[in-house]
C-alpha cells in the first residue's frame, strides 16, 4: 500500500518520497529479538516454566526460599521430584549471557515507550548502540551467541538500511548533537571510508530538503507578499489616507520582520552548523521542539523543517499504550488472575502512573531559552 501511495504522490513528496515510509523503530525491536530467541526457544521454555512451577502456589514460593537458604551450605535437600524442567548448568550461564546482551534492546524499548514526547531525534543514538552491541556480539568467542546475533542482525541491517538516513538527519536537527554525533558514531560502526561516506550522506540529505523547504517558503512567502499589496494598498492608501501612528508602526514591524526573515533565510541552515552545540546536562530535561518554537527568528526555514522532520513517528508504541493494553494484561503465565484482580492491577497501574508523571512535571520542568 505504501509502494502504491508513494507512486501516486511521487510529485508532491520531499526528496521524491524518500522518507514517506518509516517502520515502527519499537516493533522492529521486538522482530529482531525475537527472531534470535528463536534459536534458544528450548532454554527459554524451560526458565519461564521454572518460574511459573515455582509462582504456583504459596508452599512451593516457601519451598522454594527454604531450599535458597540451605543451598548457601553443603547439603543434599536441594530436590523436588515434581519439578521436571530444569536448565542445565550450561544454560544458565547461557541464559546469562544472553540477558546481558539484550539489556540494551530493554533500555532502548523503555526510553521509546515511556518518553511523552517521542520526537525523532532520540532514535538514532539507541540504534547505534544496538549496532554497536549486534557487532560486539557477533565477534565474541562464545559460538552459541554468533547463531543468535547472526538472524537479528539481518533483520536489524535491513531496517537501519532503510531509515538510517531519516534518523540520522533527526539527529542533526537536535542542537544538543548536530553533525558531531554523527560523526563520533559512524566510524564505531563503520570503516573508516565509510562512515565518511554516509555523514557527506547525510549532509547531502539534510542539504536538498533544507532546499525544498527554501523554495516552497520563498514562494509562499512571495504570493502573501502580493496579495497584502493588492488590499493592503486599496486598504490603507485608497481608503484610510491619513493612517494613524500604531498603524504606520505595524506596519514597519511587519516590514522588519519579514526583511530579516529574507536575509537569514539565504543561509539558516550554514547559520545553524556554524553555532556549537548546546551542552545540556544528562540529568536535565530538554524538549527540542520547544528549542526550534523559541527560535523561529533565527531560522525562519529551518525551524519548520525540524517541525516536520521531528514529528515524524518513528515508533507508535507510545500512541498505542494511551488506547490498548493489548499483550500487556494476560499472557499464559497470568491467566489465573480473577477478572476483578485484573481490573485493579489495570486501573492501578494507569492511575500510579498517571500520579507519577504530574509529579515528575511539576519537579522537574525547565524553561529553555534562545540559543544567544
């Protein structure tokens, strides 16, 4: 559908529809993860069955810590003749391993779906690092994780090849980064020629829709500026000849704004890469669109292009969890929950949150200025 959408407006779109379609970054996750886990499906039912043996009852969670204490001693009690499903020691540390590793798909799942603005400037550095740990993966000296890594970085390689450069272009646009991330990352992931390829990539990009977005605000802004003369002149001239001074001083700032507006969009964007980065603290908080809305004057095109270009969704996990709770209440090991205790633990859960977050507002927030 997508390929057929993209035919038909492939006059209209940016860059001829080169971003029209971006694939949920959170999902993607998920398909890549579980695409390895296919591979070690027998230890991971033997440990999910470990626990739900174990959460079954009240006496088995006692047997169970009684058994943890004494195992901190020499002794033979450590048995259970019902419990048949055991992971060898082997797994384990298998299991271990593996846990690690796919630590950083769990924190990179967690900043997507709990941000409440989940503007497209905060993929890419957590797509990286997930690169980065694929390729780290992939070289260890444990054979059994190369199986893994090996089916979850073709899925993952197929994905970043299609929205690398979108991501990558998001990136630039946050003031905290610019081309500087781009340009600390790509050789960690890359060689060096190319990842030099890919940034002069990425500029290119950046570069031709900045220009697009130039000659569509240069016309616009040309048939405003006619059709304000044509009543403008029979308004104010033809009609009111004797204007009086607020109008007269309206009309200079309206003037001013848009003569200047003129000058700095001839060059916004070099304007934009010739300013340092802003430092902001990694315990502070920083709304990037709050940023481009505050600076307008700065970058009258550029502004509007990071509007768009961050507002692009590039996960719908956090719109889904507002409406759906789907996958998320009963799965096979919470299925002899009562439905009045779903019902709490659901209620319970959006209400906490909820409390949560307005704290979090009202603690933390922080007003972001101009850049000068």
């Amino acid at each position: 559908m997508c390929a057929k959408l993209k035919e038909k407006l492939h006059d209209t779109l940016p860059l001829e529809g080169k971003f029209f379609h971006v694939g949920c970054c959170a999902h993607i996750l998920n398909l890549v993860v579980q695409s390895g886990l296919e591979v070690i499906n027998d230890v991971i039912h033997n440990v999910r069955e470990s626990v739900k043996y174990v959460k079954a009852s009240q006496s088995r969670q006692q047997n169970f810590q009684e058994l943890a204490r004494v195992s901190k001693i020499s002794s033979e009690k450590k048995c259970d003749l019902n419990y048949q499903v055991a992971p060898t020691k082997d797994e384990w540390e298998n299991a271990k391993i593996i846990c690690n590793f796919l630590k950083v798909f769990y924190d990179a799942t967690t900043i997507f779906s709990a941000t409440k603005s989940p503007t497209a400037n905060i993929f890419f550095p957590e797509l990286v690092s997930i690169r980065c740990a694929l390729h780290e993966a992939y070289v260890c000296d444990k054979l059994f994780m190369r199986s893994i890594v090996e089916r979850m970085k073709d899925k993952f390689d197929k994905y970043w090849g299609e929205c690398s450069l979108i991501l990558s272009i998001a990136v630039v646009l946050d003031p905290r980064y610019k081309l500087k991330l781009l340009e600390y990352y790509y050789p960690k992931i890359y060689y060096f020629e190319r990842s030099e390829m890919e940034i002069q990539k990425a500029k290119n990009a950046i570069r031709d829709l900045y220009r697009e977005y130039e000659r569509k605000q240069v016309s616009s802004t040309e048939r405003s500026s006619l059709s304000g003369f044509n009543f403008a002149t029979e308004e104010r001239v033809g009609l009111n000849t004797n204007p009086s001074r607020q109008d007269k001083m309206n009309l200079f700032h309206q003037f001013a704004i848009e003569s200047s507006s003129r000058v700095e969009r001839k060059g916004d964007l070099d304007h934009y890469f010739d300013k340092s980065i802003i430092i902001v603290p990694p315990t502070d908080e920083f709304d990037v669109l709050s940023w481009w809305k505050s600076n307008p004057l700065y970058y009258p095109t550029l502004s509007i292009m990071a509007h768009d270009i961050l507002g692009i969704p590039i996960s719908i996990v956090a719109s889904e969890s507002g409406f759906s709770t789907k996958g998320r209440v009963l799965d096979q090991y919470r299925s002899l929950l009562l439905p009045e205790t779903v019902e709490v633990l659901i209620c319970g859960q959006d209400w906490l949150q909820a409390s949560i977050d307005g704290l979090a507002t009202s603690t933390n927030s922080i007003t972001i200025g101009d850049e000068d």
